[in-house]
C-alpha cells in the first residue's frame, strides 16, 4: 500500500542486524510468491502467523452491517492470505517486547508505526506485546524493517511458536523480589527465536518470569512454563535459581501450572526449557489444535512422568555455552538512575495525592519509585509516545516496560522529580490515576478486531472505566483494589479467570434474537501469579454487566469481614446466593431493544447471518427449557465442587452435558430417551457427523468435550478432572446455546 | 518529491458542543451504504483515548475519522493507497474527500446540524516520513505545489500557508489559512472547477 515500500530496504541498509534482514527479505520474497500463486495459502498463513502477523474480523471478506451480510469487494479480489482471509483484508501485526523492556528510540519508532501503517493507535497487550491493526500485508516487510533498525522483531508473535518472554514489570527495582529475573529472560528470549527446537510444536508455547511468589506481575501460574526467583544457600555463598512451574494456561478450559522442580539452578533454566521444548515438539497433539497445548500432554502424561521424560532429553542435549555464558554477568545486571534520589513531594493537589497513591510505587532503592502510565484500555497515540519517550529522556535513563495489565512502567523516577513527572503525563493525556485499581480495566480487542470475538469486550471496558471513574473518590478502597478482565470470548486473552470480577462473552437467544451477553466468572486471584481461577455464575446480558458490577461491589463493601478479600467473600457468600442476586439481571426487560445490539456497536448483534422470521414455537421453547435446565445443573456442579463434593460435581457436570446435548436431539428426535450412550450417539450424528455443532472457528471442539466425559463417566473424578470437567460443560452448554442460534430459521420453519 | 499518502483535516467550528457517539451509527450506516467510491470496511472508536483520533472509519483506500489529534477536534482523511498523478491531484483528491465527509455530516440528520466546520483554514500531513521528512526542505521542494493547490482551493483570493509541525519526528505538515471564510460547499465548487 505505501508508495515507500520499495525504497526501506535500502534505506535501512546496515542499521539491520544481518540475521532479522535476511528473515525480513526472506518473507518479502515469499509475500511476492504468495501473491503469484506460487505458495500455498496455508503455508503462507503459517509463514506471516510466524512474524506476528494475524487476521482480524471481516477478513473473509464479508461482514454483517446489523441488517444482512455485505460483501467486501477488495481489489485484488480472491486471492487470499490464508484460507478464507482476503489478502487485502486489513490484519493485525503483533510485536513482541520481551519482558516489556522498551527504550525511547523504541517508543518513537512504535508512534511512527502506528501513524504510518495503522490507526495511530498502538495497542499495549496482556503478554507485554504491542499490537497494531488496521495493517496491511503489504506493508509489513517495511515496518518489520524499521522495527528491526530499532532492535525489535516480530518473529514468532504468533503461530505455534514461543511467543513473547514476559516478565515482572518491576525486575530490579521491586522491594519483595528475590533478585532480578532481567538477564534471565532476556536471555531465555534470545536463546529461544528461532532455535530449532522449537519450530514443530502443535500450538504456542509462553514462558513468564517471575521475582517472588506473592504478587501477580509475572502470571507465571497461567503459563506454559514459569519461572519464579528463589534463592538457597550453598557452602555459605548465595546461589540463585528459579522455582519451575510447567503446563499453565487458560483459554477455554483453565490449568494451573504444576510444579516441575522448586528449585532450578540459573544455569540449568535454559537446557530444561529447551528439554522440554523436545519433548513438546516430539510427544505433543499436532492434529487436533484444541488439545495441542502442554497442558494438555502434561495432564495425559502425569507431572512426574513428564517429569522423567524432560529430565532424559536433558541428558541427550549436546552442550551449547549460550545455557551459561550469560549467567556470570547476570549478578551485575542493574538499570541506573538518571538523576539523584529524592524525597515524596510535601504537598499536593487531592487529584495529585490520588495518582500518587495509585500509580506510584516505592523501589528498592532508596529514594526512587516506579511510576504507572495506566492507558485506557490499553490504547496510546502516536503522539503520546513521542511525549513518553520525551519524558523517559527527561527523568530516566529511558528505563520503562509494558505490563501484562496493559500499561507502562517508568522506572527509577527520583521521588523529588514526581510532580514535574505528572504534570508532564498530565498534559498530554497520560496522567490517568487509578493504576491497577477496578477502574484499569483489562480487555482483549474482542468484537473490535478478533475474528473470534463474540461479544465487545472493549465497548464494556469503555462503558465500565467511564461509570466507575466517575465513582472512584467516593470508592471503599476495598472496592477500589478489584481487578476487573473482560475477554470477548471463551478463549480468555483478557485473562478473566484470574479476575476478582472476571466476563467472558457468550451469545444467548432471547424472544428469537440473538443477544450479546457476558458470563460473569467469579472468585479468581491476581495476586499469587494469578493464585486461582474463578468460575462462571451466570450469562448476563451485556447491556446489564454494569448494574452487576454495581451490585456486587455494593454487598462486598456492606457485608464483607474486616480485611476479607473479594475471592472469600465470594465463597463465603456462596456461588447459590450471588447467582440469586444476580437473577433479575439475567433477562433483557421486555421490549428494549438497546439489548439487541452490544456496547459502542449499533449494529443488530448477529454472530453470523441472523435468520429470518425467527420465532418461538413448541418445540424451540422446550429446547430453550432444556438448556437452561442444563445451565442451572453446571451451576450446581460448581456448588458441589466448592463444597467438596468432588464426584457428586463431576457427575452433576457430565449429566449437564448430557442435558444440552437432549435439547438439541430433541428437535430431530422428541422421543429420545435418557440413556446417555443413546443421547450421545445421536447427538453424534445428528451435529457432530454434519457438523452442524462445529464452532466457525474452533469445529468440533466442544463436542469433544462432551465424547471425552461419556467415555470417563464411569470412572472416578478428581479435583482437577472434575474442575475442568465443570468448565468444559459450561463451554459445552454455551455451544449448544450458539448452535441453536445458527439453526434458529431451519427450527421455525 | 512524490507526496502520497496525503492527509487532510478541517477543524469542527464549535468542538465543545460535539459529541462523538451518534458518529458511530452514521459512520456504520455509511458503511452499509458505501457511500463513497472507496471500500468502507469498519468503524474504529477510540473515544476513551484523550487527544486521540476519535472514531474513525476505516476504508480500505482511506480513513475518515473525527479526530481529535491534539484536542484539535476535525474531520481527517487519511489517504491510504497511493495514487497516480501530479502531487497537485493528490492533493485535491485527499481534500476533495475531507471535505465531502465534512458536508455529509453537516447534513446528517441524527447530528442535527451540530458538526460545523472551519472552511477558512486547512491542515494537510503526507503520512509517509520516507517520502516526505519533516523539514524545512521538504516545504521548499514542494511549495510550488501547495501553492497550486491553495490558489484553486480558495478561488484566487488571499491566503497564508506555513509549515504545521516544528517537532522533527512528526509527519511533514502545512497549515492554510484564507484571508475569508468559505463554506464547505465552496470549497468543493472550487475545486471542482
């Protein structure tokens, strides 16, 4: 697209690191390729995920204007980027930044990029990336060329490759770490990209540092492997090493991260990752994509069978001195300070006091702080990081990262600099207060630009961050520290299982139409690394999550114990009588139509085309009883499995399943029976054979969910099996309700 | 020196009384008319961004957003795909499709007749650094072309043009200024003639 295009390679001819040259002019021969019908679309799909670049919503080239489906005639017509994607489809290029670390050359050549080939807006994610819409395929060898000139790559943001290394934003300066994690994730980053090992996995692979157990910066839990600093005494010397924790993640079905070995040696952090990156590549699921993370191996495995497995291929590994080399400097690793240490300001403004109070917190060293940019939702202008990197320049030996919450972190700020600091921030729009509090509200890009969203988490996030601001003085400081994490999907990328207050979207018919709602997800920690996950409660229509909000806070402010946190009031309180208070939000008030479109959306939602003439007869009332009759039965499974009963919620969740999987039988079928072997069989064939279930982009996956608990009901359920199974069965209920939807016009007629 | 890739922005008279929010549906009901001979493909809103660009339709040739760049509330086209022709055609072209999004949503009915636009002045950006740094040569190179352009714009009457951004690392900016106000409807007519 730009008239530029053909003139940056040699304009940046030597300001490239010979390496990410050849990978850039590589993939520019093979977008030529592409573009002459000389590679297959898949391949070239694979090929552009690989270097960070994604499809977005409407790259099939049609897309749905809330009355039908409109065509999008790009000019240069079929030929596609992938299956299904047009090529001239505006896509999504991600950049990864490992541990957030940024400097202000950076920063400019991010504002650049964004102004050139997007929307102005770069877009900071929950892994630490940046991301860009909005851009061009043809675009991109020329801004991956300038990003390399700048020393970032894009190289394996996407695909299944190992994505960004993210790390604690606070390393080095944070007064509860261990020691500083900088060197070594930087160095696991490095020694990762591209490194043979790890160009054959199933699906993605994330690694997350961490300097302490206790805080939540590092995510390290909700990771494929995760390391957290620990130190131990060896004949009377420090020795350091890391905590491993192997086979998080969420996604649809959460997995905490089992312990791998509780202590590592720094030295042995990159041999074992690269272990068990053979093992991945070399035991892990490749043909079915919904069980191809090393979540899923681990758990076939058992931990200690892996276990054994990785430490056996450590010993094959023939010696490479990258595991160590930089290990000996690692000790002296330090950012400095640009300007003297200094004291908190005496006196100041209440807005001021405010941001301070928020966005600041105190470093290690003496006399230093960092300083919080909180960015709604996410999003910085062009302009804005021009301005930042002027203000790094200013306070800071350009010392600043990204955060798996969506900001920035300005390091080594002397705390006599701060309120020239903030009126800096102020005056180009970044002085927000509220950093991390329930007004920073965490979102993926959902029906925004995801080709996977279902309903728009960021409309929410807008709509929620503008209301409770405006409450936010008035706030119970216990209310004001909730995490609020909206993902537009199950697929969790707004990272709302560890979310006090967490929303997935999730489609539901009501009076016919399809209806933008949000499965409110209950009793997950941030702290801890994100120390547990939380549950759906109940789907709620979009327009209402506000007043959920609203409600909750209140009881938590008027009913909590001294210094009970939200997740225990929530299990104190008891999923039954949170779901009853939540009851009369659940249905749309008759005839507002305002709930038939989504937050800063006008359009009549639609999840695909919307048939026509829809309408409620016998048989689709009884099915919407039955699926609300299995949603109330997951639900008790959740009540069983927090009070205990493990088996009794296993089974209760299995039989929800099954209690879906009837409802959509029946339509076919109304004299099906309750034996499960019969209800599963016809299910089989009658969605699953046809392919009527398949989700657009995720198939057959949740009615796998379902085969997989018929062919387990007979056994016993575990803690693990029988939480899992709970939210499978959910996911699985959601996708009848989904399916149901696409069959609503065949139904009626 | 090619200028591709031109933007062009016209501020809103009254910005204190703008609210960007019954934007979104005009700019989805564009959309679904495609209103302009260029792609339109989506709508962008970035309300919660202070200073930001507003909420933008993106199309595949170009964006037209109400932006906000600067709290300078305006409408700005953005030219995407580069054009053949003089540098004087692209010019016309980015400021011949500003301004016909600023007289259709002049005339939008939802809005009623809120959005009102300064035809006095006029701000242009090349949205390409390689082509067009932001110096004082690039103005110089290509002043004969904006002085083409302005003549035409405003209809042979007076004008003041100067380069619009001093930071180096912003994009190549000029700011015109008439020495009388024109509708928008007038400067269309002009350039059209």
């Amino acid at each position: 697209m730009k008239a530029s295009n053909t003139s940056w390679k040699e304009q940046l001819a030597g300001k490239i690191p010979e390496n990410l040259a050849r990978e850039i002019d590589i993939f520019e021969t093979e977008v030529a390729l592409r573009k002459q019908g000389k590679i297959d679309e898949r391949l070239f799909a694979e090929t552009r995920l690989r270097r960070g670049i994604y499809g977005q919503r409407y790259d099939n080239g049609q897309r749905h204007n809330g009355q039908a489906v409109q065509q999008m005639p790009y000019p240069s017509g079929e030929l596609t980027k992938g299956p299904n994607t047009m090529w001239d489809a505006p896509g999504m290029q991600r950049i990864k930044i490992p541990g957030g670390g940024l400097n202000a050359d950076q920063l400019e050549t991010m504002a650049d990029l964004a102004e050139e080939y997007s929307d102005n807006i770069a877009h900071v994610t929950t892994r630490q990336d940046f991301q860009l819409h909005y851009v061009h395929i043809d675009d991109t060898p020329s801004l991956m060329r300038r990003l390399a000139a700048a020393n970032i790559t894009t190289r394996e943001a996407c695909g299944n490759s190992v994505r960004n290394v993210t790390a604690c934003p606070y390393a080095g300066v944070c007064q509860d770490e261990a020691f500083d994690v900088t060197p070594y994730s930087r160095a696991l980053a490095k020694f990762l990209l591209g490194h043979p090992d790890c160009q054959n996995f199933g699906r993605k692979f994330k690694p997350a540092f961490s300097g302490c157990s206790q805080h939540a910066c590092g995510l390290t839990s909700l990771h494929d492997v995760g390391f957290i600093a620990k130190t131990r005494s060896e004949n009377g010397a420090e020795k350091r090493g890391f905590e491993m924790v192997v086979g998080g993640g969420l996604g649809a079905v959460p997995y905490m991260a089992k312990l791998f070995d509780s202590f590592v040696p720094a030295e042995e952090i990159l041999p074992l990752t690269q272990a068990i990156a053979r093992v991945f590549a070399r035991l892990g699921e490749k043909k079915n994509r919904n069980r191809a993370r090393i979540k899923f191996l681990i758990q076939d495995l058992g931990i200690d069978k892996f276990r054994e497995l990785v430490l056996e291929e450590r010993k094959t590994l023939p010696a490479d001195p990258r595991w160590t080399d930089y290990v000996k400097n690692a000790a002296q690793f330090e950012e400095a300070a640009l300007r003297p240490g200094g004291e908190w300001p005496s006196s100041a403004s209440e807005a001021f006091k405010h941001w301070l109070k928020g966005n600041t917190r105190p470093q290690k060293q003496a006399g230093y702080v960092t300083v919080t940019v909180a960015l709604p939702l996410g999003d910085i202008t062009s302009s804005q990081l021009r301005s930042l990197a002027d203000i790094v320049r200013r306070f800071t030996k350009e010392t600043i990262r990204t955060t798996v919450e969506q900001n920035f972190v300005i390091r080594w700020v002397s705390k006599s600099d701060l309120p020239e600091l903030y009126s800096a921030l102020h005056a180009v729009g970044l002085g927000d207060s509220g950093a991390g509090t329930i007004v920073d509200v965490v979102s993926c890009p959902g029906t925004d630009t995801c080709k996977l969203g279902i309903s728009s988490s960021r409309g929410l996030a807008a709509e929620l961050r503008k209301s409770l601001a405006e409450k936010s003085f008035q706030a119970d400081e216990a209310v004001e520290n909730l995490h609020i994490k909206i993902s537009g999907c199950f697929n969790s990328c707004g990272q709302h299982h560890v979310a006090d207050l967490g929303f997935y979207g999730v489609s539901r018919k009501v009076g016919g139409y399809a209806v933008p709602h949000f499965q409110v997800v209950l009793g997950g920690e941030w702290e801890h690394n994100g120390g547990s996950y939380g549950l759906p409660v109940a789907a709620i229509p979009s327009k209402n999550i506000p007043q959920v909000v609203t409600r909750l806070a209140d009881r938590y402010v008027a009913n909590r114990t001294k210094n009970e946190t939200f997740k225990d009031f929530v299990k104190r309180t008891g999923k039954v009588e949170i779901k009853s208070m939540l009851d009369d939000l659940a249905r749309p008030p008759a005839g507002d139509r305002s709930y038939f479109s989504d937050w800063g959306d006008p359009r009549e939602y639609s999840l695909e085309d919307l048939g026509v003439g829809e309408c409620a007869g016998e048989v689709v009332s009884s099915v919407e009883f039955d699926l609300a009759a299995a949603e109330r039965e997951v639900f008790e499974a959740q009540v069983a499995f927090e009070s205990g009963q493990i088996d009794k919620a296993g089974k209760t969740a299995y039989h929800s399943m099954l209690h879906a999987a009837k409802a959509l039988v029946k339509i076919s079928n109304q004299n099906i029976s309750d034996d499960p072997g019969q209800i599963v069989s016809e299910f089989r064939t009658l969605y699953y054979d046809t392919q009527k279930f398949f989700d657009p982009f995720a198939g057959g996956k949740f009615a796998n969910y379902l085969f997989d608990a018929h062919q387990k009901s007979n056994g016993a359920y575990t803690s693990d099996s029988s939480r899992y199974l709970i939210d499978e069965a959910q996911l699985f209920i959601d996708a009848a309700h989904s399916c149901y939807n696409r069959l609503g016009a065949s139904v009626s007629a | 020196m090619e200028l591709q890739h031109v933007n062009v922005k016209l501020l809103v008279k009254n910005p204190e009384e703008v609210d960007l929010e019954p934007l979104i549906p005009v700019f989805h009901s564009w959309i679904q008319g495609q209103v302009f001979e260029e792609l339109l493909l989506d709508v962008a809103d970035y309300r919660h961004v202070q200073a930001g660009p507003g909420v933008v339709l993106i199309g595949h040739q170009g964006n037209y957003s109400v932006d906000n760049t600067d709290n300078r509330l305006g409408v700005r086209y953005n030219r995407k795909a580069a054009l053949d022709g003089s540098n004087q055609d692209r010019l016309k072209q980015a400021a011949r499709a500003a301004l016909t999004a600023c007289q259709r949503l002049e005339a939008e009915p939802v809005l009623k007749g809120k959005l009102r636009f300064n035809g006095q002045e006029m701000e242009l950006f090349v949205n390409d650094r390689l082509l067009a740094p932001n110096r004082e040569s690039t103005l110089e190179a290509v002043k004969a072309d904006f002085q083409g352009f302005s003549k035409q714009l405003f209809g042979g009457g007076e004008y003041s043009l100067s380069n619009g951004g001093s930071d180096p690392r912003g994009l190549f900016a000029v700011s015109l200024r008439a020495s009388k106000s024109f509708s928008v409807a007038d400067l269309l007519h002009n350039l059209a003639s």
